[in-house]
C-alpha cells in the first residue's frame, strides 16, 4: 500500500478566502456592543444596538458604526474605544486591513443612572 503525500504549499498559493459584507458587519457590531457594555452598565436607559455598514473595496475593509451613547460620558473616549476594538476584533478575526472605521454618534440617551 503506498503512503499518501502530502506537500505544503504557501498560504499565497492555496487560494483565496473572501469574508461575506455581513461577517465584517457582524464582527464590528458585536466589538461595538463590547466596547461600550461597561459605560451602559448599571444604567435603566439602554441605547440602540450599533448599525454597521462595510466596504470591502479590494483587500482592504472600510467600517462605519453608528453607535448611540449614555450621556453625561467622555464621548470621545467611547469613540475611540469603539473604533480601536472595532479595528482589532475585524483585522483580528478575519486577517482583512482595516482602512478606516468610522464612528457616527446617532444619539445621546441621558438619565437611566441607578
């Protein structure tokens, strides 16, 4: 009986992976919900979940997330922990650059502090 052989080949040349639009949309969305569980905790007012659009022009992959925020809150820094997980979590997960990620601040949610 012969041995079967088998020959590694480089990742370049095994072939392509392509990640459906809804995969990246669902990856950030689920990185925004995490990025802002704990400025939402112990609050009775909850926000929207994030609404997520992709673009995936060639190799790269384009985020915008719209996100609504508790409000008083250091808004700019949930901007930028939402954009930084978004980034990491995408590129991370899926091997794709991250060229951007946009974060659109859709609302502020005041009260609902317990």
């Amino acid at each position: 009986m012969e041995a079967l052989t088998t020959t590694r080949r480089e990742p370049a040349t095994r072939g392509r992976l392509r990640v459906a639009d809804r995969a990246y949309a669902r990856i950030a969305a689920r990185a925004a919900r995490e990025a802002l569980a704990d400025a939402w905790a112990g609050r009775t007012a909850k926000g929207a979940p994030p609404a997520v659009s992709v673009a995936v022009p060639g190799s790269t992959v384009t985020v915008r997330v719209a996100v609504e925020l508790p409000f008083p809150a250091d808004l700019v820094a949930l901007a930028r922990a939402v954009r930084e997980r978004v980034a990491a979590q995408v590129a991370g997960f899926t091997g794709t650059r991250v060229s951007e990620v946009v974060v659109v601040v859709e609302r502020l949610v005041t009260g609902g502090v317990s």
